[in-house]
C-alpha cells in the first residue's frame, strides 16, 4: 500500500510539474492543495491498514477455542432451569422406630 502511494504522489507531481511547465505558475493554486490532500489522504489510509493488520495478528495470536481432537466433547451442559432443592415438610410428624 505504502509503495502505490508513493507512485500516486510523483504522478501527481509530475502532472503538476508538466502543468506548470504548459500552462504557468498559477496552476499551482490548483495543483499544490490537491497534492497535500492527496498526501493527507493517503496518509491516513496506511496507518488504517497497518492499524488493521496489527489487530488482526494480535487476534490471530489469541486462540479462540481449545485445540485437540476431542476439545469440548466431555463439557456438561448447562441446565435451562435451576434444580430445586429438597425440603423437609415442616407439619409431618418425626418418625421413630419401634
């Protein structure tokens, strides 16, 4: 990306200067903004690529799941509802052996 860049900016420049060269100096007014926002533009998207490409091999480096051929074969699944608990009838009488 960096290198396209490069050739779009001495393209622009060499527009420029056979520009100048054909139709004077007040092409400049024109051509010198054009080429800082060319240049800002593309400035920006190399660092946004080489933000992007950093993120993705950091995630990369990052497994997501555990590896292995039986990974996740043994998990428990997770009940849909909570077991309730057992409690003891508070009005039954104890009982006792005879």
């Amino acid at each position: 990306m960096a290198r396209m860049s490069a050739v779009v900016i001495v393209l622009e420049m060499l527009a420029i200067s056979l520009a100048v060269a054909v139709f004077g100096p007040f092409v400049l007014l024109v051509g010198v903004p054009a080429l800082l926002a060319t240049v800002l533009v593309l400035a920006t998207v190399v660092l946004a690529e080489r933000r992007r490409v950093r993120r993705e091999a950091a995630a990369a480096a990052l497994p997501t799941v555990p590896g292995g051929l039986m990974s996740g074969f043994f998990r428990v699944p997770q009940q849909a509802a909570p077991v309730p608990q057992q409690v003891a009838p508070v009005d039954a009488p104890e009982r006792t052996r005879s």
